[in-house]
C-alpha cells in the first residue's frame, strides 16, 4: 500500500451558478480542492418526497485527497441551499503523475 494521499473526485449538484461559484471559490481559496470545474446545463431526475423531479442544475467536479474529504463536506452543508446536497466521493484509481502531485500541493495548506 502507498503512504502517498489517496485522491478523490467529489461530484455536487448545485442549483444556480452563485451557489456553484461561491463553493468552488471557497474550496480552492482554503486549499480543500485543488480544483473545481464548473459544469453547466445538466438536467437531474430524482424522487424526492414522493415526487419525481426534474431541475437544471450544475455539476461540481471537485479534485482533493481523501484527508480534505470531511472538511469539504462540512464547507458544501454550510454553503449549500439543498436540504441535502448530493455530495459523493470517488477515489482517483490511476493519474497521471504530475497532476496528482499538483493536487497534493494545492491541497492542506
């Protein structure tokens, strides 16, 4: 097992382009993600409370390390209008070299 940090991607739904901005800023400006894209004009079916939705909102894609991941998820509950906000994590299985070593620097500072 390597002792480097363990990179993710965490996906978010926003509803607005404020609220994405405001969150992407936020994780990038306290070193919590390396980087956020910023995803517009994606159309969400889900149930919710008994309905089926359909909403436009925006994707955040979101590059950290896994030991960023319980600080993110705390700043995106606080910033976020969702009662709750799709937040999930998925681990980076391979990438190239220089890149991850790029999230490492920009993240935890």
């Amino acid at each position: 097992m390597s002792d480097k940090p363990q990179h993710i991607i965490v996906l978010c739904t926003c509803p607005d382009d404020q609220t994405a901005t405001i969150i992407a800023d936020r994780l990038v400006t306290e070193g919590i993600a390396a980087c956020v894209n910023i995803v517009p004009g994606i159309m969400s079916v889900y149930q919710w409370k008994n309905n089926i939705e359909h909403d436009e909102e925006l994707l955040l894609i979101i590059k950290t390390r896994q030991d960023c991941y319980l600080e993110l998820e705390t700043v995106i509950q606080q910033l976020h209008p969702y009662e709750l906000p799709e937040i999930i994590a998925v681990s980076i299985e391979r990438g190239l070299s220089g890149y991850l070593e790029w999230i490492d620097q920009s993240v935890g500072k």
